[in-house]
C-alpha cells in the first residue's frame, strides 16, 4: 500500500483532475501522468463509437509543447527533425521525427509554423523530460529560444465527424475555413485541425483557465467526454504509431513504413546518413498489419512466428477491433515476411494462431483535406 500511493504521489495531475473524478472516471498512469481510462461502466466501446459516429472530447494536457523561436529556428527545427519545413506557410503543421544519430527515433511530433522563426513543437507526455533534454543539447550553436511551456499549456481535442459543428456551435470558434493539418491563434489560444483518431477533429491549446471553461462547456452541451482506452483503439485502427510500441529508440521510421516522413533530400538532419542507409538496403525488421482468422486477441509483445513455429518478430499492438470486429494487431517482424498474404502465427498464451500479413491500416481515415 505504501509504494502505491508512493507511485501515485510521484504522478502528474492535468489541469482538468478533477474533471475527470466529477464525471466518475476510471483513472490510470500514462507517461508519468494520472489519465483517465474510460468513463463508461459499460466499457471504452461507446466513447470509441461516438468519436467514429458523433464527436468526443478528449483530455490531452499531458501532451508537452517546445517553442523555438529567434534567428535561427528553421535552421535548428530543420537540423532535429525528419521532415522539411523549408519556407514553410505560417499556419501549416508538419509530422515527423527526432532522430539519434544511429536512426532510431526520439520521439514522434508535431511541428506548428506560428510566425517567421517561431515554431511550436508538440511532443508526448512520457518523452516531455528525456525529449527536452536532447533539444536542449542540440540547441549548441544555434541563434534561438527554446522554451519548454508543457506546464503553461492545458489541451483538449475535439473528435468526430461532427466536430467542426461543435467547436462552432459550443466553443463559438470559428474554423469551417480551416484545412487539415493547418491552425491559426485566437489571443493567446492555439487551435488546429489534427487527431490522433483517423477522424475529423480539433486540438486547442490554452491557459489551464481556459481549457477548463472550454471542457465544462463541451460537457454541459452533451459531448461525450472520452479516456485513453478509446484513443488507443482509435489510433490503432487507422494504423497510427503510438511511441512505445510502433517507435522507440530502437525502431527507425524507416521500420516502421513512416518513410514519408524522413525527408532525404533535405541539406541535413541528425539521423540522415543512417536513415539513408537503411532505406537504400532496407530494414531488416518491418512494421506489418495482421489479421488473425480466429477471434484470439494479440497482445504488445506476443511473439510472432512463421508456419515453422520459428520467431519472427512481435506484436506491438493488437485488438479485436470495435468498428470492423476483426483480431488483427501491428508487429515488427523480419522483413523476409513482410509481403501482403503471408502467412503467419501468433503465439497468445499456449496456443498458437494462424493468420496473414494486411494493410496497417484496419479502418478508413475520414480527415477533412
């Protein structure tokens, strides 16, 4: 008892805490972070069905968020990150990478263009510490200032296919105009169109004050407010990566099929020549989608195996997926079973389950372009 609650003095509190209790939530740790799982006694499903069908409401304050701002921000945001937002358009959000230098991921990101040489990177909860970090000693030589504002801000999404009607309606922010993957400031507000749920959506960004108005009036207009489960689930469908699980430090982007992102033709950036290499030869391990032919559910670190019953790799995440009521899972294996249609086993518990290798991609993303 006394290294639990050990544990749960050690952990942080959004600023939207009590919130959650007030709403009877069941809480958890994430990334360092008191979370709260799911409101439903009833299970994560209908808060995952009413981000897919209406709209939801979650709490992503835990989220940490860099400016770099001063002469010399796009050369230093250029240098640390995968992707090339070279004369970038204020307004315009970029995803990518932080690299080591061997190739393997720092962390995943955001990249906000708020003004000339003003950036504003959002980066996850569990890497907030280590990820400030390694910016900070990246930083030597560099003309900028670079902030850690991760306390200051709290954040809230907005989910669904009805989302725009409701940041409208309720929070009375304009934003019919907005493309995906752009944002725009109201006074010290930071909205953008981005999710992590393969649906249209809204992320604003704002004073604790703020975030905590703008949540109780979603709440009192009837939005479902939706836990981590359902971000899980939802990511997972539309083949989102979840850092941890699909990218680490020992897993590239070019492992896991994020090439897209890793601009190669740019001057430089930390993990280039690594990550060119691996790409020209390519990896020896590859992020697939597989689809079991019975109702088993995969689990992250399951082992996967060929029909030979030799180890092939593992699960990184795995679910009997709530809108398309399949058992599939995401897993990094050797890149020899790569290839749609093979066929594969996964070990859960002492059976073993046969399946083939799919798309990552197990639902249809319904993002506004």
């Amino acid at each position: 008892m006394a290294i639990k609650q050990e544990i749960l003095q050690k952990t942080k509190r959004t600023c939207l805490y009590d919130k959650h209790l007030k709403l009877g939530a069941m809480m958890v740790e994430f990334g360092g972070f008191d979370m709260p799982l799911l409101y439903q006694s009833a299970g994560i499903a209908p808060e995952h069905t009413a981000v897919r069908e209406h709209v939801g409401l979650f709490d992503v304050s835990h989220m940490g968020e860099v400016t770099v701002k001063g002469k010399d921000a796009e050369r230093y945001v250029q240098h640390i990150f995968t992707n090339d937002i070279a004369g970038a358009p204020v307004g315009k959000i970029y995803y990518g990478m932080m690299c080591y230098e061997n190739g393997g991921t720092v962390d995943d990101l955001l990249v906000y263009k708020m003004g000339e040489n003003d950036f504003f990177l959002v980066i996850n909860a569990a890497n907030i510490d280590k990820d400030w970090a390694w910016m900070q000693e990246k930083a030597a030589g560099f003309d900028i200032d670079l902030q850690n504002r991760s306390d200051y801000y709290g954040q809230i999404a907005v989910q669904g296919p009805e989302a725009e009607h409701t940041v409208e309606t309720v929070l009375g922010i304009p934003c019919a105009e907005m493309t995906f993957y752009t944002c725009k400031t109201i006074g010290d507000v930071i909205i953008s169109r981005t999710g992590y749920t393969g649906e249209d959506g809204f992320e604003i960004y704002g004073s604790h004050e703020y975030i905590n108005e703008c949540w109780d009036k979603l709440i009192a207009a009837g939005v479902q407010a939706c836990g981590l489960g359902c971000r899980d689930t939802l990511r997972f469908e539309v083949g989102l990566p979840l850092y941890g699980d699909e990218l680490s430090a020992d897993i590239t982007p070019i492992m896991a099929g994020l090439g897209m992102f890793v601009k190669l033709d740019k001057a430089e950036f930390i993990g280039k020549e690594a990550l060119a290499k691996q790409k020209a030869e390519g990896p020896a391990k590859k992020l697939v989608g597989i689809e079991l032919f019975d109702k088993a559910i995969p689990r992250h670190g399951y082992t996967v195996l060929n029909m030979d019953g030799e180890p092939i790799g593992e699960v990184t995440t795995g679910y009997h997926t709530l809108s398309s009521d399949k058992s599939v899972c995401m897993a990094l294996v050797d890149a020899a079973y790569s290839k749609l249609d093979t066929e594969v086993q996964i070990q859960i518990r002492k059976k073993v389950f046969p399946g083939k290798v799919v798309k990552k991609q197990f639902y249809n993303k319904s993002y506004k372009k």
